[in-house]
C-alpha cells in the first residue's frame, strides 16, 4: 500500500533543485512536447477560472509523461497587483502523483518550482536564440522572477553589464542588494534597453512597457509576464519585427496578448528548434515569449522528489 504523501516546504525545494540538472530535464521535456507523442507526453493547454473579485485567475496545469512515470498537476492563482501591493502576485503548490494507482505521492510548495522552471525556459530561449556575443543583460521587473532570471543567466552566460528596471526604486534597489554581482539601476524602460543583447519581461504590467523602437536589432527578448490575452508586456514593433517563438502554439494563441493582440506569427516552439526541425535565427531580432507549460512542473517536481527521496534514504 502507498504511504501518505511526502509534504516538501519551499526551503527543501530551493534546496533540492539546481538548475545544472533541471535545465537538461526541461530540454528534454521541451522537446517531447513538440513532437507531440501522446505515448511520451500528454499536456492540455491550462485551465483558467476567473477570481474577479480578487483580480486574479486559478489555474490548473496537469501533464503526463507515460515513459517516465509522471503524472503532475500544479495548481497557481495569479492576480494583477499593483508594484507596491503588499500581496502575492503568484500563489502554486505543485502535486505529484502516482500514475499507475492515482494517489498523491508528494505535495510542494510550487513557487520556486515556477520561478526556477520558468527562468531556466528563458535562459534554454537564449542558449538557443541569442548571439554569442551577447555583453548586457536587462531585467525589466524586480521581483521573485527577476532574480530568478538573474541568477541563471549569470550562472549560464558571462555578461558585463546587467541591467535592472523596476516602476518603484524600492524595488530595483531592494533587487540589487539581494543578488550577488553589480548590477546598474536605471529610471526609464528606454535607458534600461538601450543597446542591450537579451531583455528579460518579468513585470505585472498588463499594458506594453518595451517598445521595438528601443530594442537594439538582433537583440534576443524573452517576455515572462502577461500571461492572460488582454495583457501586454510588448507593442506591437517588436512583436511583428522579430521572430517569434513560444513554449507551446496552443498556450500562446489561447493566453498571450502579446502574440494574439499584435497579430504576431509565431515562427516556432523551442521544441521544434531543440528536435532539429526549425532554425534558430540568431541573425534577428528574436522574442520568446513564455506561458509556462505543466510538462515543465512535472519535469521539476520529479527531480524534487527524487533528490527528496536519494537524501532520505542516506544516514
């Protein structure tokens, strides 16, 4: 008989997760999806219930991996909350199951789980999509995202500039003493983007604050934030400009304002750039834009519970 599930608090999952063995899991899983095998993955695009007298949306993200065993959902209500709202903006406790009996096999806080798995996505986009050469990084937002995003890009790519904007100064400046390595405030979105290689959107704006007119061509964007249809984190310029791509064709056209209001073409999903079947136009201006995908819970709470698990049986 199964035991009662395993309770793993947020502490224990900042503790057991790292991003040098999620981000190989997560191309791994990028790229199933893509191929769209019901036998190795089976993902349906999130369901979504209206919290209107909160501003906010709960929202269920269920994904199976047959071959591997993971059966996952996560549950996650977001709200739009002004920058110097004292309240959450994301809430998520991630359950992971047993495919074969149905039980719950272990219940996680699911925030870091979002955080980490959604910055690793980013910086998956920028292994594959941003040139090389790239020397200055900007954040735009401040939050639990933007470190995030701080701490793998500069885990994975060595910039010499990193730039951070926030519509508070309290924010950027509480930012910039929580990370590790110099970071330089600026006032405007403009000053912020101006020259930058990689942009990273992680605000709780719902109307465009990046404006293709500022971003340097052949620059990569990965876009975190607005994730309902009415909300915008970039006009349409750069939407149309660049060359698009998303985690999943059906989340972006179902979810993502950026794409559905510019009337943007998405070029591809990174899957399709991982299996080999579409380019990676590091020549161009590029934009990921991110939705998050349930497939990239179950991947990260798998090696939760696995590392959980190595750790508890050793003396």
């Amino acid at each position: 008989m199964a035991g009662p599930p395993v309770i793993i608090l947020e502490h224990e999952v900042e503790r057991l997760l790292r991003y040098t063995e999620l981000i190989p899991r997560l191309e791994e899983a990028l790229g199933k999806f893509s191929r769209r095998d019901s036998a190795e993955l089976i993902q349906p695009v999130r369901c979504t219930v209206p919290l209107q007298k909160h501003s906010g949306f709960m929202g269920l993200m269920p994904a199976y991996m047959e071959k591997d065993g993971v059966l996952c959902t996560k549950f996650v209500c977001f709200y739009k909350r002004a920058e110097d709202s004292a309240l959450p903006a994301v809430q998520a406790t991630v359950v992971l199951l047993d495919p074969e009996y149905g039980n719950v096999k272990a219940v996680m806080e699911g925030e870091v789980i979002t955080c980490m798995r959604t910055a690793a996505v980013s910086a998956i986009s920028a292994k594959l999509l941003m040139r090389p050469e790239a020397e200055v990084l900007s954040i735009l937002g401040a939050g639990k995202q933007a470190l995030s995003h701080y701490n793998v890009f500069t885990e994975m790519f060595s910039f010499k500039e990193v730039r951070v904007w926030s519509q508070t100064g309290e924010g950027a400046e509480r930012f910039c003493r929580t990370v590790s390595g110099p970071v330089t405030i600026c006032t405007t979105v403009e000053e912020a983007v101006k020259g930058a290689d990689a942009i990273v959107t992680v605000t709780r704006s719902t109307e465009p604050v990046l404006f293709g007119q500022w971003v340097k061509p052949g620059a990569h964007v990965a876009a975190v934030g607005a994730c309902r249809p009415n909300w915008r984190e970039v006009d349409d310029v750069l939407m149309k400009e660049a060359v698009v791509y998303v985690d999943s064709r059906e989340g972006a056209m179902a979810e993502s304002g950026d794409v559905i209001l510019s009337g943007a073409e998405v070029f591809a999903e990174l899957g399709d750039v991982i299996n080999g079947t579409k380019r990676a136009h590091r020549e161009k201006t590029t934009v990921f834009k991110s939705l998050g995908m349930g497939v990239e819970d179950a991947v990260s709470a798998a090696l939760v519970f696995d590392q959980w698990k190595l750790q508890a049986r050793q003396p």
